[in-house]
C-alpha cells in the first residue's frame, strides 16, 4: 500500500483500531462473536422536519469485499436521498501528493528514532523489526504519519480492500445516480489534525498505536462485529478505550469535529432535501457523538429500525 493511500484513511474510526477485517472464523478464535456475514445490518439515523430529512449513517473506510451491507434499511435511505455527505472528497492525486509531502514530511532534519527516548526507541524497532522493516525506515516522516503507517499495514494481510470500504461504494453509488456529492471537510483539514498536534502527542499516538498492533486483529473483529450488527454501545466502549492513552487526539479527531458537524446539520435543516450523510463509525457512538450534540441544539436523532 502506498503512502498516498494510506493517508487516504486518515480518519478517526481507522486510528482507534478500524484497521483490519478477520474472517468468521477468526472472530471466532479471538473471542468476538460471528454473524452473518452476508446481511450486516449496520446502525443508521434519521432527523427531520417538515421538508428536510437527513440520514445519518456510520461507515467503515475499508471492508473486505464479502460483507454484504448495502441493502435494506441503508439502501432505502441512499436511494431516497438526493445528496451524499462525506467527510471529505477524495482529491485528485497530484493534489493528494502535494499535501502529503507539505504534511507527513519532517522539515527540521530531526530523524524520527532521534525523537524517541531509549524505552520508547526499544519499542518502535521492535515493532518494525516484527514487520520485517529497518529501523530507520520512516525516519524522514513526522510521528502522526508513522502512526498512521504502521496501523494500516496490517491491513493487506487481513484481507482489506480499499474499494469495499463504504465511503467507495456509496460515492460511487451516488456519482452512477447523478446525486450531488458534498463534503463537511477537506484532505488537507483531515490531515491537518493530525499535523497540528504537538510533538510529544504525536509521539503518544504513535507508541499507542505500536502497543496496539498485538490485539489489532482481536480489536478489529470486534469493531467489525459491531458495526455489522449495530451494537452502537459497545462500539462506543470500544473506541473510548482507544481515546484513554490520548486524549488529546481524541478532542481534536472526534469531540471538537462532532461539535462542528452538528452545527453544520442544523444550518443543513433550513434547506429542504434529503441527505445521506456518510462520516465514520466512531463519531455517531458514545457520549461525544454527532446526535449527542445535535441533542443539545434540540435535534432528535431516531434510530432507524431494520
């Protein structure tokens, strides 16, 4: 996988550990239930008023091709709606490249390793080492992309495929069906989040996400069996977990843009239309989510039954 389509995932739901898809039988060995694979019924909302209706719907940026989710409830949802939200549109790759290297790139000359004290070091090569890489591998790349990097890797080997992810399908549902694509971000502000964190978080989440990589699958097919059957609540301890070891990260990638999110669907009710607003998973779950601050502009969120 190349950098630029890595950083093409930098979303919340991926960094708290959306990072890989086992099979039916490896929920099994890891201790997360199986399902049917062939009807996930993954949550979806609604809010609404006398001539606006705008459907929430929590994705998963990459899927392995057999889940079978876009039917029922979420595809009534997409086919009634005139307009497609995502997080961001997907920018034409010369413009991809140009923020990654403004970005992910250190410019102060200060090798990555150099950055990280003699415990933390230890645990950075070892990681790369299990992966079969050199330890001054990303060493050019600021801590935020390494993190990224190293969490996405996995990914080929549990059987990913970046075209299955959701907000891929349902573009291109909406580009075939002439439906107007928008987005509430950019690349280049997804990204930014990232960048803009200091360096001692960037670090944090960095020796997170390394920590992390021994539970990845077991982590992964637990979040996968929670977004295919809809069990919101435990895919919202799921993701808090995550958000314990930085919260920094946390209240940049999901409060403060939930907060914004919410606000931009208030202003959105004013226009009549149907919506299918599509951002991932994480930021419609938990105590912090997207309809937990709709609730507080008096904006109902209703579950939509399957």
């Amino acid at each position: 996988m190349t950098f630029r389509k890595v950083l093409r995932l930098a979303a919340l739901p991926l960094m708290l550990g959306l990072a890989g898809c086992a099979t039916t039988g490896d929920l099994a060995a890891n201790g997360a239930a199986a399902f049917d694979r062939g009807d996930a019924d993954p949550a979806i909302w609604v809010i609404k008023d006398a001539d606006t209706t705008i459907y929430l719907f929590g994705t998963i940026h990459l899927l392995k091709p057999d889940l079978v989710w876009f039917d029922d409830a979420v595809k009534t949802a997409f086919d009634a709606s005139d307009e497609l939200v995502l997080e961001m549109v997907e920018p034409d790759a010369a413009t991809m490249q140009q923020v990654i290297m403004a970005r992910a790139m250190a410019s102060d000359g200060i090798a990555l390793r150099d950055r990280l004290d003699d415990a933390q070091r230890t645990r950075y090569d070892a990681a790369l080492g299990q992966m079969g890489m050199a330890p001054a591998t990303f060493d050019k790349l600021k801590p935020w992309a390494a993190a990224i990097t190293l969490s996405t890797m996995p990914m080929q080997k549990l059987g990913f495929d970046p075209d299955a992810g959701v907000e891929k399908i349902v573009a291109n549902g909406a580009k075939s069906g002439g439906k107007k694509i928008a987005a509430v971000e950019t690349f280049d502000e997804q990204i930014g989040f990232f960048d803009a964190l200091p360096v001692a978080d960037q670090i944090a989440f960095l020796m997170a996400t390394i920590d992390g990589l021994p539970d990845l699958a077991k982590e992964t097919a637990r979040m996968e069996r929670d977004w295919a059957t809809g069990d919101v609540a435990d895919l919202a301890a799921l993701l808090n977990e995550g958000l314990k070891t930085t919260p920094t990260l946390g209240k940049i990638l999901l409060a403060d843009r939930n907060a914004r999110w919410a606000a931009w669907l208030d202003e959105r009710m004013k226009q009549p239309g149907t919506v299918f607003m599509a951002v991932g998973a994480g930021h419609l779950a938990g105590d912090a989510s997207v309809q937990a601050y709709l609730a507080q502009r008096g904006i109902v969120a209703t579950r939509i039954d399957y």
